[in-house]
C-alpha cells in the first residue's frame, strides 16, 4: 500500500506514487493532494471518505483521477448519515452525471457566483437585477466583453465620454474600484 499527504516532501511523494503507478502497490491512500495532474491509467477505484464535505468542482476533480484507462471504473461516495438538503443535491448530481459542464452549471446554481470584487468564492455577493448568470451565461459573456472595450480604451476611468458610466458605478458601489484590476 502506497500512501501520499501534504506533508510529504515532493520526492517521498514521488516515491509512493511510482510504486502504484508501475503496480508494486495495488493501493493509494491519499489526501486531496491527488486532485490534480495525477494521471494513472490502471487506477480502477477511488472511495472518497466523507464525501460530503467536497463541493462538486473538487469531487469532479478527484473522481476523474479513475477511468482513464481501458478498465471499468468506479468512484465510491462515502457520506455521513444525515446529509442536508443541499448536500444530498450535490451528491445526487455527482451521480446523476459525468459531464463537467453540467457539474458546473449546478454548482454555479447552488453556491452562487461569488465575489467579483473580492475574495468570497461563493455566495450572491451582488445583486444583478435583470440577468441570471446560470440562464444568461451568453448575455453575460457580451456584456463583460463590451465591459472589457471600455476598460481597454479607458484604463484610468477618466475620458468624459464614460463619465456617466463611471459615475454611475461610484454611485452604485459607493468607492472607486478600479475594475481593471479585476480578473
């Protein structure tokens, strides 16, 4: 049995992981260090312990560690017991579907957009008014496209032909964010 953590020195990490991927072991047992850039073909199993504390972009992650070879694969999801609505959602989803787009779609539904200013990566942390960025995601695209030209042409915030739409955002946010540094 090979194991692989955290605190593993990049080459112990390395020792472990040829072992199993030559077969010397028949076992890994891994944090979530694995996420990643592993790319082991015969791997044909992954149990994820308390499954329910992943969110669904990291349990999408680790699941395509298996089935990247010619074998039958599984991914087993251990959860506790009791389970709340939202999670039992995002279990229901891992096995509903393999597609990595859907996942993300419904991850997107379920946590909410996040932060575009800040650091919060889930949650509504704005209002939009009109759009919905789940149902709108080409409406959206072309309006950060068009926010893009203007930021483009107009990194400082300071030409008088955007002054309404500068003024507007002050108004609106009530400090000057400098949108151009948002990524």
């Amino acid at each position: 049995m090979s194991k692989i953590h955290g605190k593993m020195k990049d080459k112990e990490k390395e020792a472990e992981m040829k072992l199993f991927v030559e077969g010397q072991t028949q076992i890994l047992v891994s944090t979530t260090v694995i996420e990643v850039g592993v790319n082991v073909p015969n791997a044909s199993v992954m149990v994820i312990l308390d499954a329910q504390r992943f969110g669904l972009s990291q349990l999408h992650q680790l699941r395509g560690r298996v089935g990247r070879g010619a074998e039958q694969s599984y991914c087993i999801l251990v959860t506790s017991q009791k389970l709340t609505a939202e999670t039992r959602k995002r279990i229901d989803i891992m096995c509903d579907t393999n597609d990595g787009f859907e996942i993300a779609e419904a991850d997107l539904k379920l946590r909410g957009p996040g932060d575009l200013e800040g650091t919060q990566q889930s949650g509504i942390a704005f209002d939009l008014k009109i759009a919905d960025i789940a149902r709108d995601g080409q409406l959206v695209q072309l309006a950060r496209d068009e926010a893009k030209k203007i930021i483009d042409n107009d990194p400082t915030c300071s030409k008088s032909e955007y002054n309404l739409l500068w003024n507007r955002l002050k108004e609106l946010r009530k400090a000057n964010i400098n949108w151009a540094a948002i990524s």
